[in-house]
C-alpha cells in the first residue's frame, strides 16, 4: 500500500485541525505575564520586610547571612490588639475583625462585661461617674484618661468642707453677734453722716460688703486706713468707710455740693456744722461778697481791710503763660493789665499787639494788631479819664524809636495815628507813662524834656525841664505831681497844674539811675541803678534834700530795668535784663527780699517785663523768648 502524503498547509480539504493563529498566541503568552506578575507580587507582600533589609545588608558585607527559619521560630505571637491596630492602620482581608476594631472605638472606658476587663480597678470610685458598685472593666491602661475627666461631686464635697472649716474663724476676733451689732451700728452711724452731709440716704447698697474681708497690711497704700498699727482684717463695710473719709480729707466736699441747710460755713451759726475740711480764699471771698450785698454795712470797712504779708516766704503757683494761645516771635518788650479787667496785653519787636483774656487755664486770644511800619517798644491801656474827657479804658497807646505813637480802640477795631508832638522835634518816642487819672501821657524828650500829650487831643499841653538828660518818670498816686530822675542822680517832685519843680533830692551812692517806681499809696519810693543797687525811700525823702535810704537793695549786681510796686504796696518787684534770672520781689513792710522764690529750676531766662494784676492775684513776666510766664500769687484771693 502506497504512502500517504500530509496536505499541504494551503490546501483547504479535511484531516488535522489547523494550526492557531497569530493573534490567539500573543493573548495566551500575556495571560501568563499577568498571573506570573501577579504571584510575584503576592509572594513579595507576605515576605517579611527584614528579609530585603538582611539581603542588601549582606551585598555590604557588614552583617551575616540572615537565616529566615531560625528567625522565625525566635518571633513572639502578635496579641490581638496588636493585631487590631495593624487592621485600622494598613487595611485587613478579615472582615470581623476589622468590625469589631471600628465598635471598640469611643468605648475604651465603658463597662462592657462582654469584653471581660475586670483588672480590679474601681472607676467609679476614682472619676466619680456614679454610684454603681460595678466594675468599670475596659482594657489595660484605661486609667490614662483619668484627667481627662471634668468637675466631679468629689471635688464639690471637697470646697464645702474647705469651707466649712473656714467658718470658726470668727471666733478669733470676738463673739459674732456682738460684731454684727457693732457692724450694724457703725453703718448706721455712717448712714446718718451722709444723710447730714448730702442730704439723703444711698440709693442702694451691697449686701456682701458684710461678709467681705479685707487686709490692710497686703498693700502700703492701704496702710493708711488703720487705726492702730497691729490692725489687719477689716470687713467691707468698714472698708468703705474707712476709703470714703480718706477721700473726703484730701478733697473736701465743696460748700456748693451740700444740701442749703448742712453747709458748713467758717463763722458759727445755727445751721454751722464742726468740719476738719478747709475752702480756698476764692470761695470764702464769693460767700463773704453774697452776705455783703444783703446788707448795707461794712462796704467801706471790709474794701479797705489789708491782708498782710509774711516776709518769711510768699506762696507762688505757676499757670500757663499768658500768651500760650500766639507767643511772640520775639522779644516780649511790654505787658501790662487792663485796670478794670482781666485783660493782658503784650508787645513787642514783632510789631503785634495781642490781648488775652487772662483765667490762668486758657488765656484765650481775644485780638492782635499789626504794625507794619512800627516795632513795638512800649504799650499800655489808658485810664479812665476822671474828668470825663480823655481816651477811656478801652484804648491803647503804642509807641516805638519813631517820631510818631499809635492808639487803638478796642471796641471800636480802630487805630488812629499822631503825626508825632507839634512844635518838638523829637526823633523817638519810645518810653512814655500813662498817668492813673487818664489825662496826660508824659513823653521822656531830649536834653531833659518832659513832655506832657493830653490822651484826648493827643497834642502837645506842656514840658518840664531838668538840669541832665532825663532817665525814668512816675506818676503819683492822684496825678498831682510827676517825678523825675536823671543822669546826675537828682529826684525831681513836678506839680502838673502849675509845671513847677517843688522839690527835688539826691540819691544816696546813687550812680546812673535807670529807673524809678512810687508805691500806689505814696509812701515809698524806689531808685534803681546800674550797678543792680536798689535805694528804697519813705516819704520824708520829700522834706529834705539829702535823705537817707530805709534799704539799700543789693541782691542784683547788673543794671536794674523794671520796678513795679503791686495795689497794696506790699511787694516790689525789681529785675534786669542783662542777665539770666534776675528778678528778685522785695518784702516792703520788712525790707527784705523773699527767699524761697524764684528758685533757681525757675523758667524765668532773660527777664524784659513785667505787671501786678489789679488785685495782684496774678503776676506775669516778659522774656527774650517770646514768652510770658504767669503766677499766681496765693495770698490774694483775686486777680
């Protein structure tokens, strides 16, 4: 029998199946990849991570071979909450045990019997969760959270009986019904001074005062407050008190806050009342001014009763400067006071006229005139004419190194310019005087000339003639003489009605005067010269032409400028301009200058000016900065 020949692959008859094709091979090898990389990395998740770790370790050479078994077989067991912490961290295929890891959390110290935790350990007896006499069970380690836990009764039971044993100390200090009554009395007490005082009962009062405890040696400001010196513990109504007439001795009640019929008043009286607490003069003076006006007596007695004036020390308060509100931009070259206000005016190179409305806080700014063609060098209010003819109290002259002189009127807003003196040919008319009946305004001339200007026409009315050039000038008291000095140290007496000189006297060791004051009362007189000596005089210099000095005043040593006596003839204040800080104020009655002021932390610099308020309540002075300082002088109870 012949052999059979195998088909060719082409053909398309029966026999073998044929082969796959290409497509079916490449899916079956790719199947295979996958199931093959699949138990690698099954086989690489359960091997145990040292084993990598121990064979890198070996390619260093640096450890022996790890030996898996013998490891294995030295391994522990995992406990079962080891095994549950791994579930929730990496993942677990376990089910039930991941579900039961999830119920455990939140529950760590509930008493669950089913966990079987009883370790012994009393729960509620420590946390104080309850009364239950059961286990707190849960698992090992439980009681970390303990101070987790917040407020418990314990601790409540624990404050009461703190507080309990807090209460006997009562004891120590006496029996407590007697302290209550003595509590008691002494509010009452207290009560009833406050009802005399304010005229009412408080509107309402704390109940725990009483059972508050304060101590007065914890703090130094509360020692103070005790009566003796080994008292400590006081309650809070005592506390109160004690506080409240601590307040009332530093600042007493003031007599305008008490009711009409409990104010205590200095002179005795029906209604007086005894008081430690003092009123200023101010007040006092205000009270007195309201009991005048209801009568017709003692007007006269009480406007001419004198408050003397110790010599051993004057009492002197600084208040703001005058000029706070617009301070001059130079020199403060005059400052005087309106006589019949508190109105301040000051003058100076900045060719301005200010006036202030003078209360010691604000010195408000009431007006300022500029000059353009004029620097100031000398400003002062014009009386009120006693003769009814003349300026009047609301003008203002000013004058400067220049022929002619200004004067303003304050309620009018209006400045009126003199075309200089007619019939003298004076080049400056830079020092005047102003005399107090309002009249005259005396001009310091050339080769001894007295010029005499009438405030109403400001013309020429007459001259007074000395034997030298003239230095200073100063009105008396009634406008009926004018006194002079000069060069050749010789004071001159002039009667203004008939232009006669009546007298006339020499300075004592008088060496170039500068200046010359008369004492509102006329009785002294005051002779500065330059070499800072001050000859003080009484009125017996007036009958005798060599008198003999009271004082010779040496407490300056540079050339005097300013003198100027205040209302009562009580002070003279003298000061140079040559020096820093000279300004001395002299004691007259006594001759002595006052020791405790000004001091030498005083602001005073270069002194230029100054002027006694009409009461002299206040006192104001003028410096090279611009500035003008004000005191107020305690011992006068107005301005």
């Amino acid at each position: 029998m012949a052999p059979k020949h195998k088909k060719s692959k082409t053909s398309g008859g029966g026999g073998a199946p044929p082969a796959p094709a290409q497509g079916g091979a490449k899916a079956a090898n790719k199947a295979t990849k996958t199931k093959a990389i699949a138990e690698a990395r099954a086989k690489a998740d359960v091997a145990p991570i040292t084993h990598i770790s121990q064979n890198r370790r070996g390619q260093h050479g640096s450890l022996a071979k790890f030996d898996n078994k013998d490891q294995s077989e030295k391994l522990k067991p995992k406990e079962k909450t080891e095994v549950e912490l791994e579930n929730l961290i990496f993942g677990a295929d376990n089910q039930e045990l991941l579900g039961e890891a999830f119920s455990r959390i939140g529950h760590e110290l509930s008493s669950d019997e089913e966990d079987g935790g009883d370790d012994g350990f009393d729960y509620d007896l420590e946390v104080g969760f309850g009364d239950d006499e059961e286990g707190g069970g849960g698992e090992d380690g439980g009681d970390m959270f303990f101070m987790d836990a917040g407020p418990t009764p314990v601790m409540r039971e624990e404050i009461d009986e703190d507080a309990e044993e807090e209460e006997p100390v009562d004891e120590e200090i006496g029996e407590g019904e007697d302290v209550e009554e003595e509590e008691g009395a002494s509010e009452d007490e207290e009560v009833s001074r406050l009802t005399a005082i304010y005229g009412g009962k408080p509107a309402w009062v704390d109940e725990d005062d009483k059972t508050l405890k304060v101590s007065l040696k914890t703090a130094n400001r509360l020692k103070k407050l005790r009566k003796q010196e080994a008292e400590d513990v006081v309650n809070g109504v005592d506390y109160e008190q004690r506080l409240r007439r601590q307040f009332e001795k530093v600042y007493p009640v003031p007599n305008w806050a008490q009711p009409e019929d409990s104010r205590k008043r200095r002179r005795g009286g029906v209604n007086a009342i005894d008081s430690d607490s003092d009123y200023s003069d101010e007040e006092q003076e205000q009270e007195d001014s309201s009991i005048l006006l209801t009568s017709s007596k003692g007007f006269l007695e009480k406007s001419n009763r004198l408050r003397v004036l110790s010599s051993e020390s004057i009492t002197v308060t600084r208040v703001k400067n005058a000029n706070q509100m617009a301070p001059s931009k130079s020199v403060i070259q005059s400052v005087e006071f309106h006589p019949n206000s508190q109105m301040l005016l000051t003058a100076g190179f900045d060719r301005t006229l200010r006036l202030f409305q003078v209360d010691g806080k604000l010195n408000q700014l009431m007006q300022s005139v500029f000059y353009k063609d004029l620097p100031i060098y000398k400003a002062a209010f014009s009386p009120a004419p006693t003769s009814g003819s003349g300026a009047g109290n609301n003008t203002v002259v000013v004058s400067g190194r220049r022929k002619y002189f200004y004067s303003y009127d304050i309620e009018a807003g209006k400045v009126d310019k003199s075309q200089g003196i007619y019939g003298r040919n004076e080049k400056s008319l830079e020092k005047f005087v102003l005399s107090p009946c309002g009249t005259w305004i005396a001009f310091l001339g050339r080769d001894g000339y007295i010029i005499l200007v009438t405030t109403r026409t400001r013309l020429w009315a007459k001259n007074f003639k000395m034997s030298g050039n003239v230095r200073a000038v100063a009105w008396s008291s009634d406008s009926e003489f004018l006194y002079s000095v000069g060069g050749d140290a010789e004071i001159y007496q002039w009667q203004v009605s008939s232009g006669k000189c009546v007298h006339r006297f020499a300075d004592e060791g008088g060496f170039k005067p500068t200046c010359l004051a008369v004492s509102p009362n006329d009785q002294f007189f005051a002779v500065g010269s330059k070499s800072g000596v001050v000859n003080v005089y009484d009125r017996t210099c007036l009958e005798t032409r060599t008198p003999k000095a009271l004082r010779a005043i040496g407490n300056l040593t540079t050339s005097i400028h300013t003198m100027r006596f205040n209302h009562d003839s009580q002070i003279l204040a003298i000061s140079s301009k040559a020096r820093k800080d000279q300004l001395r104020l002299i004691h007259i009655p006594s001759l002595k200058v006052f020791p405790n002021w000004p001091t030498k932390g005083t602001p005073l610099s270069y002194v230029t000016c100054l002027a006694f308020s009409p009461r002299s309540g206040y006192f104001a002075i003028g410096n090279d900065k611009g500035k003008v300082l004000l005191y107020r002088l305690n011992h006068y109870p107005s301005a």
